[in-house]
C-alpha cells in the first residue's frame, strides 16, 4: 500500500468522524487526490464514508470517513490478575463486541483455554474480518513475546500459544498491562498532548510507563516502566520479584493486608476497592498510609523524569477519589521547591480500568495498518 493511503487510514483512525477535507488538509493533499486514495481504499474494503452532519454553514456538503462495514477488525485481549476479557475493535476504536469473565487467578493452560474459546466465538460472528490481536499482560513481555508474570506465578511463558485459533490473522502484539494503560492514555485520555507524561497503575503491585513526546519508553528489552520495584517501600519486605523493600508492596492490597493485620489477599484488586470504599476507621487509617506512600514515590518519579503530569490508572483512580488530600500533601512535600510552586497534576485516568485493553487494541491497529491491506 502507499505510504499515503497508509497515512490516510492513520489519520481516519486517530480521529473518528474526521471528513474526507480535514483528513486531506492533514495529509497535505489536495482534495482530488483526497477522493482518490478515499476510493481507492473503498475499493480494498478498508474505508468508507458517510454523509457529515449539516455544519448550517453554506458551501458544498462533505462526508466523514469511517469503517468499511466489511473491513478489518482486531481482537484486543486483556488478562488482568482476576479476570479476562476480548474487545472486537474497529478502525476508529470503537468496540463492536465484548466478552468477558473471571478467571481466579487460575493456571496459565486454565486462562489460555477461557481466551481462546472467546476468541473462537468472536471469529464465528466476524470470520476473516479479525486481522490482529491485541494482548494485555499483567507482567513483563520480552520481544520474542515470552512473558513473566510474577504475582501470578506465570514464567516464561509463551504468548504465541494464543496464536492458534486466529490462523488466518497475521498480526500478534502484546505488551504489559500498565505501559499499554499509558500509551492508550496519552493517545485517548488524560495524557493527551503532554510532553513527558508518567502513568501509574495499581493493580496486584504497581507498574506504569513514562511517554515522552508520545512515545513509550519500553526499555531495552521491553520491560522499562517496573516503578513499583523501586526501592521505596519498607526494606523488611520482601517482592514477589525477589527484591526487598518494593514500592509495589507499600500500596497495593496486600499493603492494606498487613497494615490491617489480615492475611495476603487471593484478590488483591476487589480486596483493595473494598478496604478504599470502607468507612471504618482501621480501614480508613490503613488507607491514608498507602497514599502517602503512593504520593510519595510519585514525587520522586516527578523529581526525576520533569514529566508535566502523572495520571494514575487502575485501584489508584479509587485511591484518589478516597484520599486525594493525603495523596497530594506526600507529594508536594516530597517535590523538589523548584517544582512546588506548580507541581504537575495528578490526574485520575480517563480511560480507567479500560485502559490495558484500549492500549492492546491501538497497539494491533498501529501493527495491522502498517500491513494492509
Ligand atoms: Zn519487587
């Protein structure tokens, strides 16, 4: 395909309803060359227009592109700790179909066999029309698509075994949970337009990724963005990943466990949001400490990185909302005075839990449109 006619599906993708004449100003086109490629990628099944809403201006009517109604589609996947879940999205990314279910923190074989029975009832609904898949994780991915996720105890397995049931499609990305939250952020949500954005995301641990210029730092070999095994949390602790004194084990759900004298929970998300929504004072105490903690590191992070802003994704948006005061007061005193007089926002992600799987399907459309048609 054209570099254009790849620009122009770009360009219809992260922006839905654009009209053919925006779409042509932002390519650098002229219109006649605009309606070309437009036809051209009808005629490929892969764009299509529709009438604009009346603007009341006067002036020749225009259309908007959208989705060929037969065009490709991608399944994005997320596995969180508790649960599973597949998105049917759409060039645009819109979500024409969700499924979904618990998993309870079963075998890796258990998971694989829910996801790919969902992932074969979508293909019986939309066939060849699945192009792509889209994988969230909770844990690192290295390029050859091996993943490690440690709170779950799942190691070196390969994501490729997914692959199977989706024969006909061609492309497979997947990615960590919390750096794809990020990237869908500042591609949809609150991130959007920042320079150096950081996104923090408490889920069974703490994760996240720095965006630079819309850009992810992935790391090396992919597995950048592990800002809950930083050494902020108690020394006495041990992580799941071996180190000591994590940040992770200071605000997640196991952190409120021991601040309340309770085992480790089996369900570290829904414990968290239940201990975040109690009234009681335990809880409430319990609640104050791991924001501070949480407000703490972000001031070291925001120290170290000059990001303009922090949003904060998963059990964090609850935390927030819970003790956004104690969140905020632990920050701004552990920010540098250089920084306090405006500190950065922290802002609550707007995409929320849908995060990971919003990343996991703008990951496989950017892969996909590279390779259409
Ligand atoms: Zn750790």
């Amino acid at each position: 395909m054209t570099t254009r006619s790849t620009e122009l599906l770009r360009v219809a993708h992260a922006r839905p309803g654009v009209t053919r004449a925006e779409a042509a100003r932002l390519l650098g086109v002229g219109t006649g060359a605009a309606t070309e490629l437009v036809s051209r990628l009808a005629q490929q099944s892969l764009l299509a227009e529709a009438p604009a809403a009346p603007s009341g201006s006067r002036g020749r009517p225009t259309t908007v592109l959208v989705p060929h109604p037969a065009g490709p589609l991608v399944v994005a996947v997320a596995i969180t700790h508790e649960a599973w879940r597949a998105d049917v999205v759409e060039l645009g990314g819109k979500a024409l179909a969700s499924t979904r279910g618990p998993h309870g923190g079963e075998s890796w074989v258990a998971v694989t066999a829910l996801v790919t029975a969902a992932v074969e009832q979508l293909r019986e609904t939309y066939g060849d029309r699945l192009r792509a898949m889209g994988l969230s994780v909770p844990g690192t991915v290295s390029p050859d698509l091996r993943l490690d996720a440690s709170g779950l105890d799942w190691h070196d397995i390969d994501l490729n075994s997914l692959w199977p049931p989706l024969s006909s499609t061609v492309v497979l990305v997947a990615g960590n949970d919390a750096t794809l939250a990020a990237a869908a952020e500042s591609t949809r949500g609150a991130a959007t337009g920042a320079a150096v954005a950081l996104h923090l995301r408490i889920e069974g641990g703490l994760g996240g990724a720095v965006v630079d210029q819309g850009r992810v730092l992935v790391g090396a070999r992919g597995a950048g963005g592990e800002f809950g095994h930083m050494p902020f949390g108690d020394p006495a602790i041990t992580c799941g990943c071996g180190a000591s004194g994590c940040w992770g084990t200071a605000v997640d759900g196991t952190a409120l466990a021991r601040l309340l004298g309770q085992p480790e929970p089996p369900d570290p998300v829904s414990y968290a949001r239940r201990i975040i929504a109690a009234t009681t004072e335990p809880e409430r105490t319990a609640v104050r400490t791991v924001a501070a903690a949480l407000g703490r590191g972000m001031a070291g992070l925001v120290n170290a990185l000059d990001a303009d802003l922090v949003t904060l994704g998963g059990v964090g948006v609850d935390l927030l909302a819970a003790a956004g005061p104690e969140i905020n007061a632990a920050y701004r005193a552990g920010l540098m005075s250089v920084r306090r007089t405006t500190p950065p926002p922290i802002l609550p992600a707007t995409l929320g839990d849908d995060g990971p799987i919003a990343g996991a399907g703008e990951e496989a459309w950017a892969r996909l449109i590279t390779q259409l048609p």
